[in-house]
C-alpha cells in the first residue's frame, strides 16, 4: 500500500471497538482525478445505518462524506455542486459510524495542507493568514477584520477550498460590492481553481438561470442580491461570505436586510473598517455573522457595552504593524494651507449667506439643510467656481512635479465628481501630467483597461479617483503617493482609499497627505475626524467602549457655526 505523508506508516487501520466479522478493502472505484492517488487499505468496520463515500481530491487530499443510505445524486439541493471527484460504493458498503475515525486518518491535518505540501497554493500563505483560515474552516461565524491590505479576501477564499475539497461545504454565496467583482472572480480562479463559480449578472432571465447553475460558489454584487432576494433565498447556503461588510452597517438599508433574510450555515464578515461612524455599525455586521435557519427571524445585536464582549467573541483583528514587520511605512501628514484670495471671497460670501439663511429657519432648520451647506462649502476650499483658482491644486501640482523626477506614481481622491470642484476637475488641471481617471461612471472592463494602463505605461504615473467608487477592493501597490484632496467624513473610508497602495507587495514607504484649508469648514472637520478614530481605537482595537465620543447633531451643527435646535 503507498505510504500516506501524514500518517506514521503503512499498515491496516483497526478501529479499538469495532467488531470484527469480515475485512474489507475501501478505494475508490474510478481513477482519482488529477494530482490525486488512490489509497487501498483494509477496514474492519462496526455496524451502522450509513454508508460511506469517499471522495479523491487533487493533490493528495483524501476527502470523506456521509450520505444517507437513500439519498441519490438527483436529490441534492438545487444549485449544489457535487463533492470534487467523489467516488460512489455500492449499496452494499458497510456503514460509517467509523466516519470519524476515517476522517482522522485520511484527511491531511489542516496544518500539513496549509503548507503546501497536499494543496498547491498560487503563493506561500503567511503565518497569520494560516491563522486566519484555520479560524474561518473551524468556526461557522467569524467576523476577519484585518487591516486593509492583509488578504482578508485570500484566507476567505482559501478556507472555502478547504471546505469544499472536504465536502462540508457545497453551497457558498459571496457578495461584494459591484466594483471589486472583478478581483474576486479573479482571485476564486488563483486560490479555488478545481471549484466552480457563477457570476450573477446581466438580465433578470439571465440572472434566473445563473442563480440555478450547480456550483460551489455564486458571486453576486450587493444590489443585485437585492433585486434577486427571492431567488437567493431559495436554498439554504452552507456559507455566505460578505466582502466589504461595512457597506451592511445601516441595519436599516435594504441591503443590509437582504443579507440577514439569507438562510446560511455559516457567515463570514469581511471588513478593515468594522465601525465607521457609529456602534450601530458594527452591531449589524455581528447580527449577520449569526448562522440562519430557513424560517429564522433575524436577531439584532443591542449597540450597549455587551457589544465589547460579543466582538471578543467573533472578530479576528491584525494589523499590519504587528504582522509585517517588513512592510514599509505609511507616512502621514496634514497639509492646512492658506486659502488663495479668489477662493477666501467666494467661500466667505456663501458661508455667511448659508448662515443666515438656517439662521432665519429658526426651529424649522434641518441637518439635511446643514449638509447642504457643509457640502457646498467643502466645494469651495477645492476651487473657486468663477475664476478656477485653488490653494490644493497649487501644491499638489508641485508636489507632482517634483514626483515626476523620481518616477514615483500617486493616487488622487476626492469625493466629487464634476468638472467644476470634482475628479473630472482636478484631472483637467493636472494635464501635463497626463492623470487617468477612476470614477463610478466607469464600466468594469474600462475599470480594468484604466488600471491596467496605470501599472505599465510609464507616461501615466497620477491616477484620480473618486473616493467612494476606488476607495475599496483595488490593488494599487505600484503607486507609493496618496492625496487625500478633500477629506471625508470618518477616517476609516479615508484609510481604506489609501491603504490601497500601502499593502502586501509594496516595497517603499506610502507618504499620504490629506488637505485642508485654514478657517473653514475643513478645520473643523478634520477635529471630527480625529475623534472618530478614537471611537474606532477604542472599540475595535479593544481599548473600551465609549458612547459618549459618537458624532452628536451639536457637533454637525457645530461645523457651521450654529447651535442644534431645542428637542421636545
């Protein structure tokens, strides 16, 4: 019998109580696929009311899975996929209640296929991500919120192989966001290649038809999930991933309900930015990791100090400080500069007229009419709308100038979009530089033909990006310069923009700057910004809880000068 490499000889496997009537020979009873070899050896089985099928996988990994003694083939559920390579006994196979003893002797401890040595992995998996995927394999929640850059995608994808290759796991369903679809299909094809995947997509009927087609993963983007809620919910799925979770924070949203109606035996979150703005956020990505019954009713996660205990629970956090120590380092630094004289006058006049018009709303004024004049003025400390002039754009194009010289590349975000203080604008301005540009008006094939030119034409070293369509999902190591141009409203969407480039794979240290202006809106957003990530610190990184650092209505109306209205 050939020596199998986990198991400390050949020999005849004897399980202590079994009785001994009859020995008989297990092997399967076709060739083993690929990269695989068959194992001969003599079993002297106990009785049972279940027959055995044994299952070669490639690569050595030997695969065992219980099946009822009238199940057949035609009754799997409909879009499951088969175990890889299963071998079908006869009828006739004695029972396996010695299926566990089986398992422990054939299959490969997880450790041995994590090496490499039985499953050939597209590269060497890190220690921590090992770590990470004997979790996500062990455990049936698991909310993996490793700073960005870390392969949170990669162990997902790796341990649903296993699972899949050990037929614990024929039914997998993994949502994202519509802009990183193309990265996962990619990804599924390096680290699950003997697995199969479909994509939902296209035309309502051709979406019936792909959400019917047997496979062991469907890869979905969040809105089509909530268009297809029906068809989704028409099977119970041994697992549901959700990549980029934050975007299930608002328990409220359509979305978030969609993936909490999904009927699943596991539940993986996938986030670098578990909380962004509030503890409400990160209790609705917990309610999710809770495995699901079909007929279930979804229980909410309470945002209060118990929240501290359930995350020691479920979250599994690295950062990259602690598990690269070989990662360059990401440089930041806040650039509060002086507004041009043009710019001072245009933003001035709107700021005071804003003013007096919430002003003059008395007790009738609204958050959404301050937003308005938050977002308004914003606009103007990018440029004046009139005569064009802006202090950022001023620096930056010297700062890119000087890049130019040493041949470095640079990412440049803002949050807006038109040709008057957005992308499209500051791209116009930067044309001796020749900028690409990345906004949400982009198909994904002229995402990928962006990107692509971005990584290997010399001539395009700056790519301008809105902060909300490129701010997730992309691999942009080749650049080493991030600009932050206008600043968001919590810092964990700007450190996911720019933690783009500042990931596995990069070799030189990320300089980020991120802009503001003096005496503006931008000042004091950047104060808000500082406490928001206190609030992220202490929650997530496991300081304590603090409700009282949330964003108030005094703080936002703060921005603007002003005193929130009396509430009764």
């Amino acid at each position: 019998m050939p020596a199998i490499p986990w198991l400390p000889k050949p020999g005849t496997f004897e399980a202590p109580d079994a009785p001994r009537p009859v020995a008989r020979s297990v092997a399967p009873n076709r060739p083993a696929t690929g990269g695989s070899r068959a194992v001969s050896f003599e079993i002297r089985p106990s009785s049972g009311r279940r027959r055995l099928e044994l299952a070669m996988a490639p690569a050595r990994c030997v695969v065992l899975r219980s099946v009822r003694r009238n199940e057949e083939p035609s009754r799997r559920r409909r879009g499951q996929a088969p175990v890889l390579g299963a071998a079908q006994q006869s009828s006739a196979e004695p029972a396996d209640d010695l299926r566990a003893r089986l398992l422990a002797v054939l299959r490969p401890p997880l450790g041995l296929i994590l090496s490499g040595d039985v499953v050939d992995w597209p590269n060497d998996l890190m220690p921590f991500q090992v770590q990470g995927i004997h979790l996500l394999v062990e455990r049936d929640r698991l909310l993996l919120a490793d700073e960005m850059g870390l392969g949170k995608t990669i162990q997902a994808l790796a341990a649903l192989r296993l699972l899949a290759l050990r037929g614990e796991v024929t039914s997998c369903l993994i949502v994202a966001p519509a802009s990183v679809l193309a990265q996962w299909r990619d990804q599924f094809a390096r680290w699950a290649p003997e697995l199969r995947l479909s994509p939902i997509r296209g035309s309502p009927e051709a979406r019936d038809a792909q959400w019917s087609t047997p496979a062991h993963a469907h890869l979905v983007s969040y809105e089509t999930l909530r268009a297809d809620l029906p068809l989704a919910r028409k099977q119970v799925w041994d697992g549901v991933i959700a990549g980029e979770a934050q975007r299930i924070k608002n328990p409220e949203t359509e979305v978030a309900v969609a993936m909490k109606r999904l009927a699943r035996r596991r539940a993986w979150a996938l986030t670098g930015t578990p909380l962004e703005n509030r503890l409400d956020d990160l209790a609705s990505i917990l309610e999710f990791t809770r495995p699901r019954s079909e007929d279930a009713i979804p229980t909410p996660v309470m945002s209060d100090p118990r929240l501290r205990w359930a995350l020691s629970e479920l979250q599994l956090r690295r950062r990259k400080r602690e598990v690269l120590a070989e990662l360059p380092p990401k440089l930041l630094s806040e650039l509060v500069l002086p507004m041009a004289s043009e710019q001072r006058r245009a933003y001035d006049r709107a700021e005071t007229e804003g003013v007096v018009e919430l002003r003059a709303l008395g007790a009738a004024v609204r958050i959404s009419n301050v937003l308005e004049l938050i977002v308004r003025l914003k606009q103007l400390c990018n440029f004046d709308p009139v005569s064009g002039a802006s202090a950022k754009l001023s620096d930056l194009n010297q700062r890119l100038d000087q890049l130019r010289e040493s041949r470095e590349r640079a990412l440049v975000f803002t949050q807006f979009v038109d040709r008057t203080f957005g992308a499209e604008a500051i791209a116009a301005r930067l044309a001796a530089h020749e900028p690409l540009m990345l906004t949400g008006s982009l198909s994904l094939a002229q995402r990928e033909h962006v990107l692509q030119r971005f990584r290997s034409d010399p001539r395009h070293r700056v790519l301008v990006l809105s902060l909300r369509a490129a701010g997730v999902g992309l691999d942009l190591q080749e650049a080493s310069y991030v600009f932050h141009f206008d600043r968001w409203w919590n810092p964990a969407v700007e450190d996911q923009a720019s933690d783009r480039t500042h990931r596995m794979g990069q070799i030189r240290p990320v300089h980020v700057y991120a802009y503001a202006l003096e005496d503006s809106v931008e000042e004091r957003i950047v104060q808000i910004l500082r406490d928001k990530r206190l609030l992220f610190e202490d929650v997530v990184e496991g300081a304590g809880i603090h409700l009282e650092t949330s964003l108030t209505q005094d703080e936002l109306f703060g921005v603007v000068g002003l005193r929130a209205p009396a509430t009764h």
